[in-house]
C-alpha cells in the first residue's frame, strides 16, 4: 500500500519538475462570509511544521477555488517553473505540492482528483481515484467516486465496482443506485419552461446567480428575475425563497433579488430570503429547510441549470426530511421551470452537464469535494 502511494507521489512531483517552491501561502479566511480579494499572502516557511504547511497549501487552494486572485503572482513566487493558466490550476498545485509533503493521505489524493475534474481532466482524476482505491479498496468514498468518474469517462458504469460497493455499504448504495436512475430520468427530458397557474399555498424557488464585484446582479440573475416576475403574477398567492448567500461588496444574491421584485411590486410577506448558499447543492439543502411545511415547491433557475437543480432539490428534500422528527416530515411534490436561455440545453442535456449533475450528487450525498474542508 504504501509503495503504491509513494509511487504516485513520485509521478505527481515529476508535474512539478523545475519548482522550486521556499513557500505556500495561506489565504486569510476559509469562509464565504469574507469574499474578496486578499491584500497579502500569508508566508509559512520551509522550517515550519509539516502540518503547518500543508493546512497553509489546503488554505491557498481553497481561496482560489473561491476567490481567485492574481495567477501570475503565485505562480512566479509559491509554483516557479510551474505554468498555471487559471484558479483551478493553483488548486491543483496547492494539492499537488501537499502530496508532496504527505503521499500516504487519501485525502489529498482525492482533492487532487476532484479537481482535475474542475480543470476538464477527467482522466487524470479517474487515474488518480484508481491508485487510490487500490490501495484503500474500502475507502467507499473514493470507490464511489471511481465509479461515478470512471462511468461517465467510459460511458459504461462497472457492474463489479457496483457490487464491491454493496459489499461495503448496501443501503447506501441502494440510495445512490436510486439516485443515479432519478438523474438519467431527468437527463431524457425536455426542460419545462411554461408558465403556468398553480393551485393555492405554492412555494416557488428562485435560484440566485454571482454578483459582480461591485455587488450588482449580472444579466443572468435579471433574465432569472424577470421571467420569475412573470411566474409571481400569475400566481398571486404563491410565496417565494430567494436562494444565494454569497457576498460581493456588501449584498448578496438574496437581498439583491428581494429589492428587485419589492420594486417591481411583489409584497415582502410572500419573500423568504435563503442568504447562506455558496452553490447549487447548498441552495436545494436550504432552501428544503426554509420551505417548512409547503408540500408543493417549483424550483425557478436558467434552462441551463435547471435540470441540476431539479435533481438536487429532489434528493435533498430525501436527506432533510430524514433528518427529522416523523411528526415533522413533508411528503412533497417537486417540479421545476427554466427560464429559457439555451434552446439546445432545453431539449437534450449535453456530457458536460451529465459531469456536473453527476459530481454535485456525490456532493450533496456526503462525499465531498474536498474530504473535511468543503462540500
């Protein structure tokens, strides 16, 4: 086991041929409360504390999987003899040069691998998830997504990885299985995008999109809007959560779509804001919550997402209601509309979109994206 980690290290460090790295660098906060550009890097010398280093390349990766920043500069002064083309690209060298510092842990191996699929390298991460589960062939984790990855890759899911996976965890696995069969459904279908009137004590969900550095809504949140201003007149007694939390100079998506449909003439008592989110798969999680009792939801997003979003808000409606008290589940109905943007995306669902729905379900089903740090 441990002569196939170090193996891989090895391969990995051969990316990193001409680095000469005497630093990482640490952002100055993990959370999507502070979004923003970062005055300063926060240098960890070589002498420090293997760990120490290694939370401080965790710490960079994460803020450039947020935030961004300046490529150019961490790529002259933390990656030099590296060439990074992109965020995603830091990312990748912060993980990289923490397997450096650590070959045995699975964890960053797995980072490292989800995020080549980020960066459009799908087989470098299912290679990646390979090694990993030869290794750790109980990891279920990283089974799982070797399975999910390698499927999508080849087009064709392995039956013997699944029944491994039923050896290890048959219940879970039956969910997943179910999972699966609901987004390949989805998949095949065209995107509703008829306004229609619903019956009395509706909830619809508007899902928010990033606003620009100055903390004003983009073109794609006005479409949005718009057409779900459409939806709120046709539906007078309908309420609505407004879903996107992340900060850009003070607002966030909630607020900004609140102001937006207050001045348009839709009443504060039919709004609820949902202004925790970072991303899809927090958006159908909380929302689900804020919805209470409503048993009839409409999820609201671009014809583009909303296939996704479908699918998460119908798994997550699942996982919140078995989280609670029997006297307090919902038994709901869930449908979507799209906000026409892409006419092709309306009719058929393109590979890349398969990808994404694929990795935000594994998400949103408690394997994460990066193992102890994010969703």
């Amino acid at each position: 086991m441990i002569r196939k980690l170090l193996l891989l290290s090895l391969s990995i460090s051969l990316l990193f041929t001409g680095c000469a790295a005497q630093e990482t660098a640490a952002t100055d906060s993990r959370t999507a409360e502070n979004v923003g550009e970062r005055s300063e890097l926060t240098v960890v010398e070589n002498n420090n504390p293997t760990q120490e280093r290694i939370d401080a390349l965790i710490d960079t990766a994460m803020h450039y999987y947020w935030h961004g920043g300046d490529v150019k500069k961490v790529e002259d002064e933390f990656f030099r003899g590296v060439t990074l083309k992109g965020n995603y690209d830091v990312v990748e060298a912060c993980f990289t040069q923490a397997i450096l510092l650590n070959p045995l842990d699975t964890d960053l191996q797995r980072s490292l691998a989800l995020t080549k699929v980020l960066n459009s390298d799908l087989d470098g991460s299912v290679e990646i998830l390979k090694t990993v589960i030869e290794v750790d062939p109980d990891n279920y984790d990283a089974l799982m997504q070797y399975y999910v990855f390698s499927g999508v890759q080849q087009g064709d899911f392995n039956g013997e990885i699944l029944d491994k996976l039923k050896n290890l965890d048959k219940d879970r696995t039956e969910v997943f299985v179910k999972d699966f069969e609901l987004l390949e459904s989805i998949r095949s279908n065209p995107v509703n995008t008829e306004i229609k009137e619903y019956e009395d004590n509706h909830t619809f969900v508007l899902l928010g999109y990033a606003l620009d550095d100055k903390g004003n809504m983009q073109d794609t949140m006005r479409e949005r809007l718009e057409y779900t201003l459409e939806v709120l007149e046709k539906n007078p007694t309908a309420n609505i959560i407004l879903s996107g939390g992340v900060p850009k100079n003070g607002n966030n998506e909630a607020q900004v779509m609140k102001d937006w449909l207050v001045e348009k003439g839709i009443s504060e008592d039919r709004i609820t804001e949902e202004n925790l989110s970072t991303d899809t798969v927090e958006n159908s999680l909380f929302s689900i919550r804020k919805a209470g009792g409503s048993e009839n939801i409409t999820v609201i997003s671009s014809a583009s997402h909303i296939r996704r979003a479908l699918l998460l808000f119908t798994a997550a409606d699942r996982i919140v209601n078995e989280s609670l008290i029997e006297s307090d589940r919902v038994n709901r109905t869930i449908d979507a509309i799209g906000q026409p943007d892409d006419e092709e995306l309306i009719e058929a669902s393109s590979d890349s979109e398969r990808l994404v729905m694929y990795r935000d379900l594994l998400r949103l089903e408690g394997i994460w994206q990066y193992p102890g740090v994010q969703r």
